[in-house]
C-alpha cells in the first residue's frame, strides 16, 4: 500500500533528485535504493503514512536529499584515470581493468600517442624548464636542489609551477584521437 502511493509520485522524486544535482542514472539508483528502503522499513513496522491515504513526503525528500549528498561525496572522491607520460609502466588495460572496463584500444597506440604528446610540449619549453620540472617530479626536493645547484628556492617552485601548469593545458587542448593540439583551443 505504502509502495503504491509512493510510486504514484515516481516523476516527482526523479525531479526532486535532479534538482540537488544528481545525474540521471544517479537518480534512478536512488529512487530504487528509497523504495527499496521504505520496504524495510514499513516490515519493520514504521509507519511511513500521513493520514489514511498519504504518505509523508517530508521524510522521503529528506531520505532522498541524505542519499544525493552520499552519491556526490562518492562520486568527488573517486578517483579518474589519469594518463602519464611514464609509458613504461602504464597499461591502459591494467589501469581500466581496476574499474572493472574491458579495453578497446590497444597499449601500444596509447604508448604512441603519449610518446607524441610528450615530444609536442617539449618542442614548446626551455630546455632549463624541463630540466628543473622533470628532477622535481621524480622525487627530488625543490629545497634539495636549490642547495644543489644555488638557485633560489622561489625561482626553482616558480619554473616548476609554470611547467605543470603549461602541460594541464597542453593534455587539455590535445587531440587524442588524432594526435595533435586542437586547433580551436
């Protein structure tokens, strides 16, 4: 009885669900989950009516406005794939297999394409730029090397920074189905 008149209102939960920002298939996953949800609880004996023939509609918006900001957190921390440019140790297929996704493309192209990438900011930078960038990513302290080499800390930050921030654009604008920059970017 509860189950009806809750479904009688499907549409209405969809929208409500959207409007706190959920996407579609999230959407759907919650509303299933609440109706899964309102089972429970009228077996356990809750009394979810309001009145005879009503349900309480406040305690299901509030049921579905807890299960929307648990689906955003999930979903903020998930973590997306990101290609690197170390190509000897990244497999696209291991990486997606983690996610349960079966690769289409194959490794090698990938390898390629990063390999291609890579060559195209190089062509663009300072050799001193990607000397500095690349000795900071491989694990070396920027006060470390600051010591090292008599360059100030501020200057070898400041090149670093510069260089990881023109390579998020670069991996931003490239074509990865074809191979170059994006001509509109």
């Amino acid at each position: 009885m509860i189950l009806e008149i809750a479904y009688k209102k499907h549409k209405d939960w969809l929208r409500i669900c959207r409007s706190f920002g959920c996407q579609n298939d999230d959407c759907q996953d919650i509303i299933s989950e609440m109706y899964i949800k309102i089972d429970e609880l009228t077996k356990k004996g809750k009394d979810l009516k309001y009145g005879d023939n009503d349900i309480n509609y406040y305690y299901l918006y509030k049921m579905i406005f807890h299960a929307c900001l648990r689906t955003k957190q999930i979903n903020k921390k998930r973590k997306d794939i990101i290609i690197t440019s170390d190509t000897e140790t990244f497999a696209l297929s291991e990486a997606l297999a983690q996610y349960g996704i079966k690769s289409t493309i194959d490794d090698n192209i990938i390898d390629y394409k990063l390999e291609e990438f890579t060559d195209s900011y190089e062509n663009k930078l300072v050799w001193y730029d990607i000397a500095i960038f690349e000795l900071i990513s491989d694990g070396r302290k920027i006060s470390e090397l600051s010591r090292d080499t008599n360059i100030s800390y501020v200057s070898l930050r400041n090149t670093y920074i510069k260089v990881k921030d023109f390579i998020k654009k670069e991996y931003e604008k490239y074509d990865w189905t074809r191979g170059h920059s994006r001509k509109n970017n």
